[in-house]
C-alpha cells in the first residue's frame, strides 16, 4: 500500500503506474491527489478531450474506455467513481447488484494487469475499499493503492501553516491549535476557513487568535465547550442561548449529552493531574488533546471540587443511560441536566 507521500514523490519523479485506487477516510487530501495525478496525466494534453469519468461501470463500458488511444496525447486519464465491485458489506437492491458484478470483477482485476501504456485509470472510493474484494488485491499486487488516511494533529497544523502560506500568511503553532479546536478537523472546512482568515487578515501577515475568534465557523464541540464555560460560571440565561442555539440547528439531544460529558470527564482528569503537580504539556498527552486545549480546560477545572467534577460526570452518565434505557424520554434530557448543572454549581459558589 502506498502513503499519500510516496504517491507525490512518485508524481515528482514522473514514476506513474498505469492502474490507481484511492481510498481512505480523508476525502480532501484523496480529491487534490486525484487533481495532482489528472495535472500529471495529461499535462500535454492540448484537447482536454482525453479524460473519461465513469459512475460504476460494467467490465465492457471500462475496457472499451481503457483501450481508447488518446488524442494528440501521450495518455489519457478513466477515472472510475462509486465502484460496487470495490465495496463491501451492502444488503438488498445494492447487495444483489455488487454481486452480480462478481463476474465483472473478476474480468476487470484480469484486465489491469494488462493496461496499455497510454492509459492510467483510477479508482476513487468514498471512505475505505474492501480489501477481499479480488480487484482491490490485484491493485493492491500492481502497487497501486493508494491510502488517504486522516492527518493527525501535527500534520494538520503543519498543512493550515503551508496553506495559509499559499496566502502570504503566518499563524503560530498554538493559533493553529485554536482554529482546529474552533472549526473541526474536517479539511473540506478548514479549507474554506483559510480563505475567510487569509481575506478577513487584511494586511497583516499574521493570523491571530482574535481573527479565529472574530470570522471562523465554530464547530459543534467549540460550542460545547462554550456551554460548559457558562455552566461553570453559573451563567444560566448563555447556558440556555447556546443550548437552544445548537438544538435549532439540528443537534440531537443524546448527541450534545455525550460530548458534555466528555468535557466533564476531561475537567475531572485536569483536575486530579493538575493537582498532582503535573505541568500542563504532560496533562495535555496524559489525555490525548491539544496543549491549546487543555490550556482552556485548566481554569475551568480551578474553581472545582473533584468531588463537584465527578457527581456532575455521574448525572450526565445517567441521564445518558434513562434515555436509551427507555426511563427518560429524549425530549427536555438535555435541558434538564443543563438547569441541574447550573443549579449544583450556584450552590457550590454559595458555599
């Protein structure tokens, strides 16, 4: 299987196979590669006529495509979407017709071992191909399998650095931190974010913190973590805009009630570490999130309890539990263990 790294080295030194499949959880690094690969393919091409796009096509419609000589090119692109014979784990309608493409498959994974030297074909899976299949292991034997996997943290940032570069622009590591935590890690979204944060900087060559808080699209759990910022400090008339805002724009209920208590948990493991003397970058590792992150957790945790952390963690776990269990309808869940959330935190800062 090859990285999304070798799959560029391999661009830059002009060492193309004649048979791609891409795959893998991160569709927007997959689609710039595919944009990488097409600019390669058919640099020379003056007609823009040697590219075919097929949507799951039968063996007959992808040969025929396959054999067709390019014009006034050296080659041509066939790219091949929404492929069933790739896919695995379908039932009914789609089940049946996967499997009666089980001949085309077999003809097909036959088929690329013998590609003409003027077509490259690829390809292009939403989320992770099944690896049984007989055509992903011939791909897989020719080496062309390609994995798109999620950047972790560090790639990220150094990807929102190299982007925002495009732009003239500068941002720190801890700002970029900031903007994953703010906008999600989805790259489709932290793509359009740059560009509001690159046309919204004016000027400056620097992206600032404040530019994040001012124009970026805050995620759902950036909102949470604005939720639980109110119910610390027992602000009930924001606690409630926020969590009527987030229910307006569809969240579900069980949904906001698993990341509340997430940020509960992550409050109580701040708590006990940071009073164990443990220094923030080992707290930050200790629980697998960003030093930005924690950094914002710390003060929230400070005026806490543990005891306090921990009974507010237990009420959101069984109110989580009365739900699925039947005892608690869905509806008002939520907002009942917000109002005893803020009710339990105004008696502790009574006392």
């Amino acid at each position: 299987m090859m990285t999304r790294e070798e799959f560029y080295q391999s661009l830059r030194t002009s060492n193309l196979l004649s048979c791609y499949l891409f795959e893998g959880e991160e569709e927007y690094t997959k689609e710039s590669a595919l944009r990488a690969l097409r600019e390669t393919v058919l640099r020379d091409d003056l007609t823009g006529l040697n590219v075919t796009v097929l949507t799951d096509p039968d063996a007959d419609q992808l040969i025929a495509c396959a054999e067709t000589l390019p014009m006034m090119a050296e080659r041509r692109l066939v790219l091949v979407k929404e492929c069933s014979m790739l896919e695995g784990g379908k039932t009914g309608e789609e089940g049946e017709k996967a499997a009666s493409k089980g001949g085309a498959a077999d003809r097909i994974a036959e088929y690329v071992t013998r590609l003409p030297s003027t077509t490259c074909l690829v390809f292009h899976v939403k989320g992770k191909a099944n690896g049984v299949r007989k055509l992903h292991k011939q791909i897989a034997r020719l080496g062309g399998v390609v994995s798109f996997d999620k950047l972790d943290q560090g790639l990220l940032i150094k990807w929102v650095a190299k982007e925002l570069k495009g732009y003239g622009k500068q941002i720190d590591r801890y700002t970029a931190e900031q903007l994953i935590f703010a906008v999600g890690q989805d790259m489709h979204r932290l793509h359009n974010e740059l560009a509001k944060l690159a046309a919204f900087s004016g000027d400056s060559g620097t992206v600032t913190g404040q530019d994040v808080a001012a124009i970026c699209t805050k995620s759902t759990e950036y909102k949470v973590f604005d939720l639980s910022d109110a119910l610390v400090r027992g602000n009930a008339a924001q606690a409630g805009r926020l969590m009527d805002e987030m229910l307006k724009e569809g969240e579900q209920r069980l949904m906001l009630l698993s990341l509340l208590q997430r940020q509960y948990r992550q409050l109580l493991f701040v708590k006990i570490l940071s009073a164990a003397g443990m220094p923030l970058e080992t707290i930050s590792r200790q629980l697998g999130v960003a030093p930005f992150i924690a950094k914002k957790l710390q003060p929230l945790a400070q005026p806490f309890a543990a005891e306090a952390l921990y009974q507010a963690l237990n009420m959101l776990v069984e109110t989580e539990f009365a739900v699925k269990s039947g005892q608690m309808p869905e509806e008002g869940a939520l907002e009942q263990a917000v109002y005893r959330l803020i009710a339990d935190r105004r008696r502790e800062m009574v006392s």
